[in-house]
C-alpha cells in the first residue's frame, strides 16, 4: 500500500520520504549514528575494485607463461650440462653458445617474473585503497593514481624483457627445412 505523497508541498524539517512515499521521521543524532557506521557506499567500492582485479587476473595468467617458460630453460640447461650431447649431433661450440642464450634467456625471465609481480602487488594496493577511498570517504585519488601508474610501469618493463626472451628463444631453435615439401 502506497501513502499518498503531495509532491508540491515541501519537505517539513526532520521529515523525510521513505521508499514507496512512506514519510518518516530522523533525528540529528540518529542520521549522525548511520553515517558513522555507513560513511561510504560499499556497492560504489566493489565497482571501483573490480576493474584492477581483472587485471590482476590477466598478470597472473603472464605469470603463469613466464614461470613455465623458465623452467623449460632451466630444465633445458641442465641437460646441457649433466648430459653432454654427442659431439657428432651438437659440437662443444654450439653447446657453449646455447648455455650463453639459455642464461641470457633465464636473466630476462626473472626480470620479467620480478616486474610481473611488483605490478601484482601494485595492483593489490590499488584495490585496498579504492575500498578504503569508497568506504571511508578519503580523498587518495592521487595516491591510488600513482600506484595504478607504478603498477602499469612494472607491467610494461615485464612484458618487455619478456618479448625480449622470446626473442632470443628464437635464436637458439633452428627448424630445418627438408625438400620433402612438408
């Protein structure tokens, strides 16, 4: 059932429209009360953190690629080194050369992890700020600006010395093309 509300006559002090046009009555004390527990909108915070966390979601996916890449260089060196391929399939010369690009390799996916993670970690920040912004309602937008900034710096330097280890894990594989047309 739905009170009759005259929209024409101004609100009396103290009195407000509840939902569904029911008047209701709050006293100074007890709006303070409400405002003291609820001083911000939570609702308004998740929107704000959901955002970062789908980018948290993506960099722990490249985290993901990157550590298992390095464990195919790590894996790939130590069979290098404990098992020596006959000299007739793989010279001393080109065993060398690939320990050099396999280090190569393993120093710029540990840049990368390092930065992937660093951005992770931003990210996190970011997103306790914004709840705390959203629910306490303090001014930080700078604050969380310059860690989303920091975080997407991180991001693009791993990114980078990950293209870079593709990019030498080309050098090391050769696919030699037959006659055979395949």
């Amino acid at each position: 059932m739905r009170w009759p509300v005259d929209s024409s006559a101004p609100p009396s002090p103290g009195r407000s429209q509840g939902s569904g046009g029911i008047p209701f009555t709050m006293n100074p004390l007890s709006f303070a009360l409400i405002a003291a527990v609820l001083p911000g909108d939570t609702g308004h915070a998740i929107q704000l953190a959901l955002a970062p966390v789908f980018l948290l979601t993506g960099i722990a996916g490249l985290l993901n690629v990157i550590s298992g890449r390095l464990a195919r260089i790590i894996d790939r060196g130590r069979c290098l080194v404990e098992k020596r391929p006959d000299p007739s399939v793989l010279s001393d010369e080109a065993v060398r050369f690939e320990l050099v690009l396999l280090e190569q390799r393993r120093r710029f996916t540990s840049i990368a992890i390092t930065a992937c993670t660093w951005s992770a970690l931003l990210v996190c920040v970011v997103i306790g700020l914004l709840f705390v912004e959203g629910l306490m309602s303090v001014q930080i937008q700078w604050l969380i600006g310059l860690l989303f900034m920091g975080s997407t710096v991180a991001l693009v330097v791993g990114l980078a010395c990950f293209l870079r280890e593709v990019h030498l894990s080309a050098q090391t594989v050769r696919i030699a093309q037959g006659r055979s047309g395949v």
